[in-house]
C-alpha cells in the first residue's frame, strides 16, 4: 500500500518539515511505499539535499515540486504570508495519484495512518479535524454557525473529486473573490468551497492548543456551536494522537527555548533523531500571545469567553491567537 504526503515550504520552516518527515516515517512503517510531494517555495539546494538524504534513509520517496509552477494561477499579498500556504489547493495537478494527506511543516506524527487511509472517502472532497474559528470568521467564507469549519495544517485530500469538480478552478474564483486576501487564506478557500463535503475526523489527527486548554463545553462555547467533540474524543486525542499541530497561542513552540507546551516531549524525541538535534532557536511570543497567556492564567473562563465574544464581534484583531 502507497502513502501519499505534501508539505509546503521555504528555508525557514524546512527543518521543522525535516523533523515531521522523521516522525511519519517512524510510525508509518507498516507501508510499503511512502511518498513525499515537497511543494518548494525558496529552499537551498543544502536544504533539499539535506531532507533527501533523510527519506532515503528510510528507504522512503521524494519528489520536490516548485510552488511557483504548482500556484502560477494566483496572484496573492506574499508580503504577510508565503505563497505556499495556497499550494494545496493545486495539489489536484498530481495527477498520478487520486488522494493525499497535506501535512503543514509544524506537525509531529505520533501514530500510524493506516486506518485513515483505508477509510472510504469517496463521497467527500476533504476531510479533518474542527478548528476553533468564531462565527464571525466562518460567516465570512460562507460557512454557518454550527456547520464544521476544518483546520487545514492536517488535510486529507480526495484529489479526484478535486479534478472531476473543478476545485481548482473554484479556489482561484474564489481567491479572486477576495482580491487575493482570503479570511485564514488556503483555510478559508478550502472551507468556503468544500462545505457540505467535508468529512469530520476525530480531533487525534489534529491536536490542536484548545483542545489542551479548554474542555469541551468550553470550546462549544467559544465556538458558539451546538455540538463539537465530546470529553471522550478529546481526551482520547491528548493521550493518542496520531498527528500533534504545534499551532501558537498560549504556548509557544518546541523547537523553541523555554516551551510550555505540555506534549514538547513528543517533539524533541524525533529531533534528536534529525540533523538539527538539540538546536534550539530563540523565537520568543509574540505581545498578542503573552497577552492570551496571562488573560487563560488570571481570568475565569466565563470572563475569558466573553472577552473573546467581544474581540470576535469588533472589527479588529480577533482575541484568538492560534491555540
């Protein structure tokens, strides 16, 4: 059986990709094949050397793509993020396979695909875990208010429906749509063209920050939906994840110095196994996150909610972070 894997990147997120690589390779080894599309937007020549000789040494296959051919269709604001955030929308031009899991470079892989990718998705166009996004943010890419709104840091994709469905032609309308700045950019495309299509998996293959930090009543209610995943599923996603999305917020990240994360374990033991063992770099939080931080630390939760009911609401920057 044949894996298929994406990752998109630059110079600065490819060892974080290199170390993600590591942790898929070592708990996916009951696959025969693995391949990896590595959609690239400026690496160095030493960079993409450096993660072949990785997939080699796990008797593994990569095939480095230009994000510049892969999104030469769009014309996007590269100045606040790269344009390889879109590049997933035209993973469809990979035309010898029909389906594909993108994996965003800050992601360890904690457990085996195995099931997921048996799983029928024929029916579906995507499928992943709930993010937390508010109303506000949903309402403005055509989703509803109780209606599922994935994260796309973990996407399984169903590339042919994407080909026989014009999705491609359809994110391009729709980024056009939005003058090339797109709410939560290839997450609100894929969102805004792919509701009603979209399957719902457990959150293990996406733990995310709030599913850490809140419980599920909680979250429902910061996400003012009826229903989401139960204390079960969440619970079961903290002690078994398959995929750990090291996304921002009140903690920062593993790879940097004095991380709060309480799973950081999970990454540092597949960085010692990588090139970038034991390096750390000095990222420290942002003013908006320290500023989550301390509100999570002091406030009750019923005053940390409303607080961020009423940050969603206004026209500025949500009080969301990335949890």
């Amino acid at each position: 059986m044949r894996l298929n894997i994406a990752y998109a990147c630059g110079e600065e997120y490819a060892r974080h990709a290199g170390v993600s690589m590591i942790s898929l390779f070592e708990n996916n080894k009951d696959f025969d094949e693995i391949y990896v599309y590595l959609i690239d937007n400026g690496m160095t020549e030493d960079t993409k050397n450096i993660l072949l000789e990785i997939t080699n040494s796990y008797g593994r296959n990569a095939i480095i793509k230009s994000c510049d051919d892969l999104c030469k269709q769009i014309s996007v604001n590269t100045e606040k993020y790269p344009i390889s955030t879109y590049s997933k929308l035209f993973l469809g031009q990979l035309d010898e396979i029909d389906k594909i899991i993108y994996l965003d470079c800050d992601t360890s892989v904690t457990g085996s695909f195995k099931e997921l990718w048996e799983l029928d998705i024929s029916g579906y166009y995507v499928a992943g875990v709930w993010d937390d996004a508010a109303p506000r943010l949903k309402a403005v890419v055509g989703v509803n208010g109780n209606d599922p709104y994935i994260n796309c840091g973990f996407v399984l994709m169903n590339l042919d429906s994407w080909r026989k469905y014009r999705l491609e032609e359809k994110s391009i309308e729709f980024i056009n749509k939005y003058n090339g700045d797109v709410p939560f950019l290839d997450q609100g495309v894929v969102n805004g063209i792919c509701k009603n299509h979209t399957l719902l998996l457990e959150p293990n293959y996406n733990l995310m920050s709030y599913m850490l930090m809140f419980k599920a009543n909680q979250i429902e209610m910061l996400c003012r939906v009826d229903k989401m995943y139960t204390q079960r599923e969440i619970d079961n996603a903290i002690d078994n994840p398959i995929v750990i999305h090291w996304v921002n917020g009140c903690y920062n990240r593993p790879w940097t110095k004095n991380c709060t994360h309480p799973l950081k374990e999970r990454y540092l033991y597949y960085l010692e196994m990588s090139p970038w063992a034991s390096q750390f770099l000095d990222h420290p939080l942002s003013k908006q996150t320290k500023f989550l931080r301390f509100l999570y630390l002091v406030l009750p939760f019923s005053l940390f909610n409303f607080l961020r009911k009423v940050s969603d609401n206004s026209k500025g920057k949500s009080l969301r972070g990335k949890y």
